[in-house]
C-alpha cells in the first residue's frame, strides 16, 4: 500500500519590492556608472569655475565702470555653462538603460514602472537640487571675494542674491527633469540631448526674433527663458518674466512633459 504523498501545485510568488527598495536600486544605478560623476564635477567647475573666473577678469572693470552691468550680472554667470551638464545627466538617467538594454531586467524587477519612474526622478532631483545650490554658494565666495576688494562686492541680503543661490539648484534640476522626459519619449541619447540643447539655447534665442507681441510671448514662456531669471540675481533680458512667476512656468512645463512621459513609458514595449 502505497500513501499519496500531496505535491503542492502553486510556489509562492516573491514579494515585489517596495518604493524604497526601488530607490535605493535607482540611487545605486545612478552612481554606480562614471558618467555621473563625471557630470557631477563638471558643474562644479563650470558653475563655480567660471563665476569666480569671471569676477576676478572683470572686478576692476565694472568698478571704474568700464563695463556697464551690474555686478549681481556675474555672481551666477558660470551656472548659465553648467546647465549643459544637467541637461547630459537628465538624458542619460532616461536613455542609458535603454542603449544597454538593462531596462528590461529593471523592469522585470520592478513591473510598477510608475515607481521606476518615480525612484528616478527622485534622486535625479535631489542630486542636481544640491549640488546646483553648493555650486551657486561656492561661485558666490570665490567671485564675491574679488568683487569686494574692488568696493563692489554683494552680501547675501542684496536683493535677488539668496533667491538666485536656491534658484540655480532648483532651475538645475528642473532642466534634468525636463530632459529625463524628454529622454523616456526620444529613448536615444544623442536626439534627446539635441531637442533639448536647441531648445533651451538655440530656440530660446531665436524666438526673440519673431515680429510683435505674439513673438515675445512666446519667446518669454520657452522653458529656458521662463525657468533662469529665478537662478540670476539681475535678469540679462528685462523682457523675461519675473523670476518666481517665470518658475512657475516653467515648472509647469516640465510637469506637463513629464506627464506625457509616464504615459508613453506605462504603454510602451521596453
């Protein structure tokens, strides 16, 4: 006599990770690969770099007012170079996984792609929000210093200076966002770079040449003309918008974009 021996016919499925696995997965991806670290120095020292550099080649200069700007022109003016570099590591978070194909392991990891995203965006923010701030801060005392010895130097109270220090690491990191969106729809590195590094520098620009007040409206809300007077303590086109009304805009541009995105990564085959 032979006794039944019961084989059970279902194997108990894993767990799904919760969003703080999915971010701490996010933030390691994110700093484990050279290219953000890379991209991390070069805002420094483009940001910081370039401001002290050009305050100490122009301090003399706009004291005896040979040159006709205000000194609160160049207390930030290394963070109009360094926003290249956000807009590489914005690209790269959405684009990397899809040139190497891993984003078909992280998926199968995490089938939630609303958290991927999320995890993503997260630690993309928080990293360029700080380093963007730190890089202000540090391009301030090292420019300020020579700007100062010169009689002309700006305290942290003048108007338009403290909002400008947090204003570069948040317009920093509106513009990784903005190309994180635009890098989930593109899904290709080099295009994305290029719709968004025309689109802020070459596009921005031109528009202010288009005829009458259509041409300067929509010049004044194209996201990197709405979104940099909040990271300058002196607008450089009084034409733009105020810098938090101007933010205002230009977050919500980047809200809607990224909106899109998350539509199009739910559909989409990875």
């Amino acid at each position: 006599m032979t006794a039944a021996v019961a084989v059970p016919t279902a194997v108990a499925r894993a767990a799904r990770p919760g969003f703080g696995s999915v971010l701490r997965a996010e933030w390691i991806k994110f700093w484990s690969v050279r290219s953000t670290a890379w991209s991390m120095a070069m805002l420094f020292v483009l940001g910081a770099g370039l401001t002290v550099l050009v305050c100490a080649t122009s301090a003399s200069a706009l004291a005896s007012q040979e040159i006709d700007e205000a000194p609160g022109s160049f207390v930030t003016w290394g963070l109009m170079i360094a926003q290249v570099t956000a807009v590489v590591l914005g690209t790269l978070v959405a684009t990397s996984e899809y040139g190497s194909g891993m984003i078909r392991a992280t998926l199968a990891a995490v089938p939630r792609r609303g958290s991927v995203l999320a995890a993503k965006a997260i630690v993309l923010t928080g990293t360029l929000l700080v380093v963007g701030t730190a890089t202000a801060f540090a391009g301030y005392l090292g420019g300020n210093a020579f700007l100062t010895a010169e009689g002309i130097g700006l305290s942290l109270g003048d108007d338009g200076v403290l909002r400008a220090m947090f204003g570069s690491g948040l317009y920093l990191a509106g513009l990784g966002l903005l190309s994180m969106a635009v890098g989930l729809l593109v899904r290709h590195t080099a295009a994305a770079l290029s719709t968004v590094l025309g689109l802020v520098f070459v596009v921005g620009n031109m528009a202010f040449l288009l005829p009458g007040e259509w041409g300067e409206w929509v010049a004044k809300v194209l996201p990197g003309n709405s979104g940099s007077p909040v990271a300058t303590p002196v607008p450089f086109n009084p034409v733009l918008l105020d810098p938090w009304p101007g933010f205002a805009v230009f977050a919500a541009e980047v809200l809607l974009l990224l909106a899109v995105a998350t539509v199009a990564f739910r559909r989409r085959d990875a």
